[in-house]
C-alpha cells in the first residue's frame, strides 16, 4: 500500500512539476530577453522565436557566432561557410548539410517575418557537438558596422499600387523588405526597417528616421503600376530631375501620399530634414554614390525577371530628396501587369527578388570598400560620398 501510494505521488508530482513547466516554456519563448549562441568565434546575443510548435533562432545570429559567411544562393539553397565549416540548407526542408553530412533537424528551415530561421537545436546541440565553442566574450556591433535603412513603401491606410486580383504593394514591398533584411545582416550589416508591420510611416519621418541613425545607405523598396497593362520591368531611381515624362508622373504619385500626413508634416516645413543640404562637393558626392548603388541594384534585380531592364532613371521623390546619405528606389515591377503580378504574388519569386536587391547592395558596398583600400586616407563619408566619375 505505501508504495503505491508514493507510486501515486511520484505520478503527480511528475505531472504537476510538468503542467507549472510548460506555460514557463512557452512564455520564455514569446518573451525571452535573450538567448546566447556560443560559437567558435563569438557569443552572439539573440531572441528565440516560436514558430511550429517549437522554438527557433535567427540564421544570422548562428553565422555570426561560427564565423560563417553567406558564400552562395542559387534561389532555394544557401550556403555558409567559414575556413573549418561549409553549412548547406534550404528553407522548407529539414536537412541541413554540414561539411558534406546530412542530418534532420526537428523543423524545416524557414522565413518569419523576413528573418531566416532555423531550430534552435541546430545551435545548442548540432554543431556544439561538431564545433565545441570557445571562451569567447559577446560580439558588441563596432561602430563602424555600415548601417543600412530599408524603406518598404507604403503601408496602413495607404496600400500603395493594387493588382486586379487584390493583391497590395504594401504587402509585397515589406515582405520583400524584410527578406532583404535578413539577407543583409547575415553578411554582417546593420540594418534597419522604417516600417516592420502595416503601419503608415508619413514621407517625413521615413527620411528622418534614415538621418537619425546616420545610415550609409538608404534603399526605398515598391512595386510599379500604370493605366497601360503592357507596362512591365524593373526599374531604380536616384534623385534629380526626372529623366522622361513617366518618371516625373510616377514621382508625382508616390509623393502624392503627403495629403495624408499631418498638417504639421506637410505645411513646408521640409528644410528641417535638408536631405540635400550642405555645400555643392557633398550634393555632387551624394549623386555619384546614389549612382553607382543604383547601377549595382538594377543590375541585380534585372536579372531575376523575364520582362524589360527599364535601366537606371532620376526622379524628384521626396524620400530621395531628404535623405542626407546616398539613397535609391527601388521598382520591383508592375501589379497592374498581368504576369508580373503574378510573380510578385510568388513567395518564392519575392526570395528572388530580395536576393538580387541584397546582392546588389553588397555590391555597392564592397565597391565603396574596394575605393577606400585604393585611398586610406580617406574619411569614411568620403568613401561613401566619393566624388569620383561613377
């Protein structure tokens, strides 16, 4: 009789000490501060996400920490790598390869919210057991890191352009945004978005939030429209005059948005931002930078569509205008287009999209670099603002 009954309050407590463990679980995973990926390299503070039914962690938080860096994309598979580490995975599935063996996580890969994820089990356990971290104090971001805004147009009360079948430029231009975000970072940028949900973020404050974190890069990210249906293509601006009659008028519409905002951000107050301010060398660097990112993205992003290369193009848009680092829009395509409209409405095609618009940032980036080992000298706005022929 005794030992049944301890039987029976083993059985409870077990059960009991399990039912008060699982609400702390799942609040942790919703409301952790943080938790630390010890790597090889570094210790890399990060949050958990909950996401089917168990947690997972940020892919860039896990690079960071081992070293890796982004090496290859073909569209589905990414690959990582590092001197003693090639990582191999491809979002939707569950393997992961890891120098050359293949083993099953607990989850597929995955995006949320923009962000790569994986489970969390691939960084406490996984490659712990193959690559024992060091005793490593936690990375904390140099100040030097480039920090780059990302702007997806519209959101909230203002869709932006909508196709025929409902589909929303907000909706398409911040999932691309967030993807490209994610991209970025895991190479090691320092990214910000000014808008991250559906929210309307007025003209103005998405270019003060740009020159308030002092960024080296500002990239506005949209989707095109036009009464003529048989537009199509991918196109980026830079700020000047417009360069034809279709940029002035796509210009005009973008920055009609400003009937929208508050009296107090639309009465002309537009000098506080002095976006082009400063003497005539900086405006001249700024258009010469703001040339070459455009140059990079398009030649990226042409390549992931079957329609036209609409090329490089100036237009007077607001965001352009009152940003003070160099800064581009991007026009991933046209929703009024029948068949572009349906590749934006591809998650897939938007995983495209938001690798060539990445690739073509770290282009630009690393070409500022490449500029600034040819003149050490230089300040670093000097190398972002070259004043060199594009």
């Amino acid at each position: 009789m005794i030992s049944v009954f301890f039987r029976r309050i083993t059985r409870y407590f077990t059960s009991a000490s399990l039912c008060c463990l699982l609400p702390i679980i799942t609040a942790s995973s919703l409301h952790i501060p943080a938790i630390t990926v010890r790597g090889t390299v570094a210790r890399i503070p990060t949050r958990s996400i909950r996401h089917r039914d168990t947690l997972y962690l940020p892919i860039a938080a896990i690079s960071r920490a081992y070293g890796l860096i982004l090496t290859e994309q073909d569209g589905t598979s990414f690959v990582f790598s590092s001197q003693d580490c090639r990582l191999e995975l491809t979002p939707g599935s569950r393997e992961v390869t890891i120098n050359g063996e293949t083993v099953e996580m607990s989850g597929p890969a995955d995006w949320v919210d923009g962000k790569m994820v994986v489970p969390i089990y691939l960084a406490i356990l996984t490659l712990p057991a193959r690559f024992p971290p060091g005793e490593l104090p936690p990375v904390i971001p140099a100040p030097s890191l480039v920090r780059i805004t990302l702007d997806p147009g519209h959101g909230g009360i203002d869709p932006g352009a909508v196709g025929e079948n409902g589909l929303l430029e907000k909706d398409v231009v911040l999932e691309i945004s967030r993807k490209v975000r994610s991209l970025l970072e895991i190479k090691g940028y320092d990214v910000f978005l000014t808008r991250s949900g559906d929210q309307f973020i007025s003209l103005k404050k998405r270019a003060r939030l740009a020159n308030r974190r002092q960024s080296d890069l500002f990239v506005s990210i949209h989707a095109n429209a036009a009464y003529n249906q048989l537009a199509q293509g991918t196109e980026t601006f830079y700020y000047a005059p417009a360069s034809d009659l279709w940029a002035r008028k796509l210009a005009a519409l973008e920055n009609a948005v400003l009937k929208l905002e508050s009296a107090e951000e639309s009465n002309g107050q537009l000098n506080t931002n002095t976006g082009n301010g400063g003497g005539g060398g900086r405006k001249q660097n700024r258009l010469a930078a703001s040339i070459r990112a455009a140059r990079c993205v398009q030649e990226r992003i042409s390549t992931v569509t079957e329609f036209s290369d609409r090329g490089t193009k100036t237009a007077e848009f607001y965001v352009l205008k009152y940003t003070r680092m160099p800064s581009i829009l991007v026009e991933t395509g046209f929703l009024s287009n029948r068949h572009e409209r349906d590749l934006l409405a591809d998650s897939n095609y938007r995983v495209k999209m938001a690798q060539a618009i990445a690739r073509g940032i770290d282009d630009y980036i690393q070409s500022q670099v490449s500029r600034k080992r040819a003149t050490p000298l230089k300040a670093k706005e000097d190398i972002l603002l070259s004043d060199r022929a594009p």
